[in-house]
C-alpha cells in the first residue's frame, strides 16, 4: 500500500516522506490492499463485485467473518469478533442488497465473459448484469458477445431493456435450433436432397451469406 503517495512524492522531489511501517501477513496486506482501494477509488459495478467476493474469501481465511450457520457473535481464530455480512457492507459505505448482488454479478457471470462487459458500457448496469448472472453459460456467451462491443447501450434503463431483450431472442435461438437438430436427427435416414430440400442449421444473417444469389422463389416465415 501507498505506492501511488510514493509516486507522488518522486514527482514532487520530496527527500522525506511520513510513513507507517506495517510488518503484517500476506493475507493482512492483501486484505488492507483491497480495502484501501475500495475506499479511495472508482470502480465498476463488475470491479466491485470481483474485490468484494476476494474481501470475502481473505477475511473466511483469516477467521473474521461469519459462516454460513454461525452468528454475529461468533469469535474468530484471532480472538477477534467475527463480521456479518451487513457489517462488512456499512465499512464501505454500501447497502446489504448491493453488496450482495454485485458479489452475485462476480460470481455467476464466467470470468470471460465479465472481461468482456467490464469494457463495454455495461459494466455499470447492475440490473442487466444481474439479470445475466440468472442465465447459464451458454445464454451468458452469446448475450455478451452481440452485446459487448455495444457501449451506447449500456446505461440506466435503456442498457436493462436491451439486455432483456437480448436474453430472450437468444434463448429463443438456442431453443429453435434445438428443433432444427431434432428434427435434422429424426430424419437421418431421408435423403432431402430427393425433395429438394435444402435445411440448413445456424443464424439466418450467417447462412445467407452462403446462399447463391437468385436461387431462392420464395421465402415464408412467421412475423418477427
């Protein structure tokens, strides 16, 4: 800690410098790294969520905060009293509901895919976000990646809606082409190529490109 007030005091050719020599463990300066930095500096709701949950397993490794099944009054291994949850949310001046639901956002987006938001201008959106942590892997890597390089989007109410949106035409993607390979599966022993019969699996903006052109009479399809 203090490297960037040691930075400082290069740059103002200070010869002399107050200091405060801490001689603590690995665990205890990580732990006052991320504390000190959470309080004197911007992050995203993705960064929040992300240093929270290391806050979380650092101070379980050092025996100072409550486990699933113990109370607020229980001691740790330092003899200190353990912390809650809501205690640990007031120290950085945060509510129960966020620090939970930011730690939500870290924990069940993939790391991958977090990289990718936390670069867009939804890095911010805690409703989208949280919306996304619900959904499995799979809807999580084609959301992020129609959504990621989107940054105008990403705000406020706007940026949730349009999330929400996304979600859903991806889920109704993946459960479409779920039919196509069932039906591409029962029919196996067909030779569609007797029928005239061209079926072809993937994003129609894809396989069009694959299309000839002036080959096709007709196109019938439900409204969008």
């Amino acid at each position: 800690c203090g490297i960037d007030r040691l930075e400082a005091a290069k740059r103002l050719e200070w010869k002399e410098v107050p200091v405060v020599y801490f001689n603590g463990t690995e665990l205890e300066k990580l732990l006052l790294s991320l504390e000190e930095n959470l309080v004197r500096k911007e992050f995203s709701v993705i960064e929040k969520g992300e240093m929270f949950l290391e806050r979380d397993r650092v101070l379980l490794e050092m025996g100072l905060k409550t486990k699933k099944g113990s109370n607020q009054y229980t001691i740790g291994k330092s003899g200190q009293k353990v912390k809650t949850t809501s205690e640990l949310a007031k120290e950085l001046n945060v509510t129960d509901r966020s620090y939970n639901q930011f730690k939500q956002i870290a924990r069940d987006i993939t790391e991958e895919n977090l990289e990718k938001l936390n670069r867009s201008g939804f890095s911010d959106n805690t409703a989208g976000l949280l919306k996304l942590a619900s959904e499995p892997e799979e809807v999580q890597n084609k959301v992020v990646e129609n959504l990621a390089g989107n940054s105008r989007l990403g705000k406020a109410k706007e940026g949730s809606r349009r999330m929400r949106k996304e979600i859903k035409a991806v889920k109704k993607g993946i459960e479409r082409d779920a039919v196509i390979k069932k039906i591409q599966e029962k029919s196996s022993d067909l030779s569609l190529e007797n029928y005239g019969i061209d079926l072809r699996l993937g994003d129609f903006t894809n396989v069009a490109k694959d299309i000839p052109d002036s080959s096709v009479d007709m196109i019938f399809t439900d409204p969008p």
